[in-house]
C-alpha cells in the first residue's frame, strides 16, 4: 500500500511539473492596437475573433504561444474604415484571412512578468516581433466550477510597412501598438 501512495505522490511530483496546455478562450481574449492617426490622435481598435493555444512550464520557467486572429474581425468602431481596413489597401482580409502570431521562445520571470519571441504574419509576411508580458495571472475560475485559467496581458510594437502596409505612410502613422489581453482554459 505504502508503494501505491509513492508512485500517486511522484506522478502527481511530476505532472505539476510538466507543461500545461491552454486553450485561448474567444470571448475573453481580444488583440488591441494603437496608431497615430494623421499626427492628430491615436486611433483604437481591435480583433473580435481569436483563437489558439499557449502552453505554461512553470518549472523550466518557459512555455509557448500560438494564435489566429481573424483578420476580418477588425473593428474601430466606424464600419466605413473598418471596410477599408480589410481592403487590398491595409490588411486584406479577403486574400490573408488570418493574421498569426507564433513564438519562438518564452522566458517566464519569477515575478509572473515574461518576454515572448515570435513571428508575427500579416498579409503572408512573418517578422519576428516580441511581445512584454506585464502579468500572468492563474487560478481556479471563480464564477465556473472546475475550470482553471491562466490570463495575461502583453504589449509589442512593429512597423505595418515591414509587413506591405503601405497605404497613407506616413499620414497615417508606421509604428502600431500591440495589447493582448488573454484569458486561456487549461486543457
């Protein structure tokens, strides 16, 4: 008996230290951006539509991250732009339905901040882009029984020109402002 209790004891040792997988929850998950707007404003917006995966190792302090935003779901908040955003003349959605981040490495700090490394693609164009997380924050849902999530928020910046995005440069500004804020289901 005392052998059985070892073995629970060392699978449950080590299965809390493996990597654990997530789900990105579509309706709590919504990628931000920010971009000068004629030298006047900031213009806001964002994705409606994301999905994906991220995995966490807490004990090898590194995990993985992986999502598909729609590139369609682009909204500003006035549908006579969010059109042209989708156009030929910005993101294109007709042709690059899907914009996707994909990392390359994730050093996760002991204070729950991390630095992420990846690929952005926008319009069949994959730039490397890094991504600060400001917080990762996990527990047992407190409004759904049994469900365990992981949520975080993390900011990066990239030229639009370094992915084709040309139009109105440079009225309209070059650098965008990425915001994630992520909420993810344990698998």
């Amino acid at each position: 008996m005392r052998k059985v209790f070892v073995a629970l004891a060392l699978m449950t040792a080590v299965s809390a230290q493996a990597a654990e997988s997530y789900k990105i929850d579509p309706f709590h998950t919504f990628p931000n951006f920010r971009i000068n707007h004629l030298g006047f404003s900031t213009m806001h917006g964002r994705f409606g539509k994301t999905e994906g995966m991220l995995t966490i190792d807490w004990a090898k302090n590194t995990g993985s991250v992986d999502i598909t935003i729609d590139a369609a779901s682009v909204d500003t908040g006035m549908k006579k732009r969010d059109d042209h955003l989708r156009s030929p003349d910005f993101i294109n959605a007709a042709e690059f339905p899907e914009i996707t981040y994909k990392s390359t490495k994730v050093t996760i700090n002991k204070d729950k901040t991390a630095k992420v490394e990846g690929n952005l693609t926008i319009m069949g164009v994959s730039k490397p882009v890094a991504l600060d997380v400001k917080s990762i924050n996990c527990g047992d849902h407190p409004m759904q029984k049994g469900v365990y999530v992981c949520g975080f928020d993390a900011e990066g910046k990239f030229k639009r020109s370094d992915f084709g995005v040309t139009y109105a440069l440079p009225a309209v500004g070059d650098e965008m402002m990425l915001s994630l804020e992520v909420e993810a289901h344990r698998q």
